[in-house]
C-alpha cells in the first residue's frame, strides 16, 4: 500500500526527452519501463512527450506504443502551460535540461532532472531557486545512493559489528567504454562547456554514492590530482566503424583525490578516503570498480567487475561483497538483493525504479530520493575540484 503525493492519484507525468531516434536512449532504457509496470501505473499516467519538435514527440509516442492520448508537445513552453501535468521527467542531453525544463518549474510543476543537474553553476542555482519560490519538488537522478550494494555497506557500517571506520580507498576506471575512442553521439562528453562527460557523470556517480556510505569529505582537506593522459580523442561512426574526426579533449582522464571524511559516530576523527578514476578500460581481469572500507575490526570489500555504474550498468558480472574479519582471519560472503518490484524492470531501470516510486509515494526527501539543493552541493564540491582548468 502507498499514498502518492497527488492525494492518492496516479501523477500526470510529461517526459521530456524519450524519443524514437535519440543516439542515447536513457529514458526508454531505465524510466519508461519503471512508468508501464502495474506498479508504475499505479503511480504516474504519462500524458504527454516533449521533443525538439510536436512531430518528433508523435513519433516517440507511436514507436514506444502509448496512449493514443498522450499529448506532443515541442516547446517547453508548451509543455509548461499544460495545467494537467504534475510531473516532468527530464532526460534530456544535460546541456538541454535547464532550458527544458525551468519553465515547468516557474509553472509550479514537480520535477525529476537526471544527473548532471544543468551544464554550469548559475543554472543550477536558478532552477533552485524556482524550487524555492514555487515550493516544488525537484528530484535529480543520483540514484546510486539506492542502489541494493550501496545500501548494503550502509547497513553493514551503520550496524557497529566492525567497529568504526578508519580509512577507504576506491578504484575505478571506465566512465566510457575506450580510452580515445568515443561514439559521434558522444564527442560532447571531451567538452567541458557541455557540462556532460567522464567526470561529471561517472566520477560523480561514484563519489556520490560513496559519500552516501561513508559521510562527505571535509572540505579544504581534499588534495586533488588531474591529468589530461590522451588528449587527442577519435570519433567514429558507430555504424560503419569509421573514425570520421580528431578532437582535442579538455577533460582530465585521470582523477586522484586524497581527504579527510567527516567525523560521524561511524567514523574515527582522522578517517580518510583515497580514489583514483581512469577513464576507459582497466588491466584485463581487474575489475571495473573495487572499493574497500578498512574498519576497527574488520575490512570490506565490494567488487564490481563490468562497470563503475552501480546505479545502472555494472551488472553483467555479478557485484560481490566480502568482509575480512581480523579476529579469525575468515572472510565471509555478504549478500544483496534486488526487491521484488526492481526485478519487474530490466536491471539498468531499477535503482531509477527506487527513487521514482519513492518520490511518487511521498516518501522524505534524503530517504528515498535526492533533491536539489543536495545534489547542487555535489556538483558545486565537483566543480570545485575541476577548478580552472589549469591542469589542461
């Protein structure tokens, strides 16, 4: 049983961005099939697509089989104007989300924006002020902190039995399938202007939910390498396998940090989390992601061999949890597990299915989903580790 927040009716939702010939298809892939489950029905009905254009939303609304009444809409302004929505999903490329998607919220509408938030600081700050003044919901997609793994180690290091944390330490590289080489549909992702690339999405998913774990770094503690490794990037035609264009990168491909994490009663006073992030492919056999939580007692291992996305993709392998008890020098599997609506949607869908449902269900900001302001400090400590550039 749960009560959503449109006094126990199903929210009209637009989705902004699901289209039948996007390169990047992240709203058919992990929001829609959270929408057309029986649960997702009894949630959110969707009413209406906005595209670049009325003709391009018709096409999407043909291609993923919705309701003849769905609305088309091509103009955010449009969409805004619409006095029977509830609820914008915006998946746009993120350098298209603020102007999607603000004038819904100077409408009064609820918003869920995937992650990045906006391409800079003063549009992000902007769409939080509209929350501000509107007194609206904005959820944005840092959906890892939900993911069965992630709340895991929460659990394990929330419940005492390995004493408090002393130090972590994290592993990654990935955040694009190849070192050099990107899809034409992704060339922004080596344009900082963008706002969308390796760092912001897949170095900010991890330290996001890492954080969640293990309490926020201290700020003016974190000391923080970049390096721009293969600054000469190719292009190619997904389709034929053609490289087509050489661009030149600026973003870092190489990320190390150092910082104190905030003392909590999980934590010693002089805790500290070390990460390393390269972009592309690891050694053969090393796995994508490791993590691990040195603790009084004991030391935690979680090991994610296909991918560092522990909100989406890395599952192709199986995500493992291992805990090394000091005491007896025993290592001890630890499982997790998918609930029983997640496994109603394929596996990419289903930590979006989480926040989705809990933001549906009324369920607390910070308990259930992450709102604006949160997240703003996410990318605002990013960002701020990125500095100027001068590492280029």
């Amino acid at each position: 049983m749960f009560v959503t927040s449109n006094n126990g009716k199903p929210l009209r939702v637009a989705l902004i961005g699901l289209s039948s010939s996007a390169i990047t298809s992240w709203a058919s892939l992990a929001h829609l099939p959270c929408l057309k489950t029986s649960a997702g029905l009894a949630r959110f009905t969707i009413s209406a697509l906005c595209n670049s254009s009325v003709n391009a939303a018709r096409s999407a609304i043909k291609a993923y089989d919705l309701p003849p009444t769905t609305k088309a809409y091509g103009s955010p302004g449009d969409l805004a104007n619409d006095p029977d929505i509830d609820l914008v999903i915006c998946n746009t490329r993120v350098d298209k989300h603020y102007e999607t998607v603000l004038p819904s919220l100077k409408a009064g509408k609820d918003a869920y924006i995937e992650w990045p938030i906006a391409s800079n600081k003063d549009q992000i700050e902007e769409l939080a002020r509209a929350s501000k003044e509107k007194g609206i919901r904005i959820a944005i997609g840092l959906q890892g902190r939900w993911a069965p793994p992630v709340l895991k180690l929460k659990e394990i290091i929330q419940s005492g039995v390995l004493g408090k944390v002393l130090s972590s330490e994290v592993r990654a590289y990935g955040g694009t399938k190849d070192r050099e080489i990107l899809p034409f549909g992704l060339k922004y992702f080596v344009q900082r202007d963008v706002g969308g690339n390796p760092i912001t999405i897949g170095v900010g998913h991890v330290i996001d939910f890492v954080q969640s774990v293990l309490g926020d770094l201290v700020p003016g503690s974190v000391h923080t390498h970049f390096q721009l490794q293969r600054p000469d990037v190719r292009i190619r035609n997904p389709e034929t396998g053609e490289i087509i264009e050489r661009i030149r990168s600026n973003i870092p491909d190489l990320v190390s940090l150092h910082g104190n994490l905030s003392s909590s009663p999980n934590t010693v006073s002089s805790a500290t989390l070390s990460f390393l992030f390269r972009r592309g492919q690891p050694f053969p056999s090393t796995p994508a992601l490791t993590w691990t939580i040195n603790c009084d007692l004991g030391e935690i291992r979680l090991l994610a061999p296909s991918g560092i996305s522990l909100q989406a993709a890395a599952y192709d392998e199986q995500v493992t949890i291992q805990i090394h008890h000091f005491d007896n020098n025993e290592v001890e599997e630890v499982q997790w597990e998918w609930d029983e609506l997640q496994e109603e949607v394929p596996i990419i869908a289903r930590s979006v299915l989480k926040c989705l449902y809990g933001f549906a269900d009324g369920t607390k900001e910070g308990e259930g989903w992450v709102g604006i302001e949160d997240a703003a400090k996410r990318a605002e400590q990013i960002e701020g580790w990125l500095g100027d550039g001068s590492w280029d």
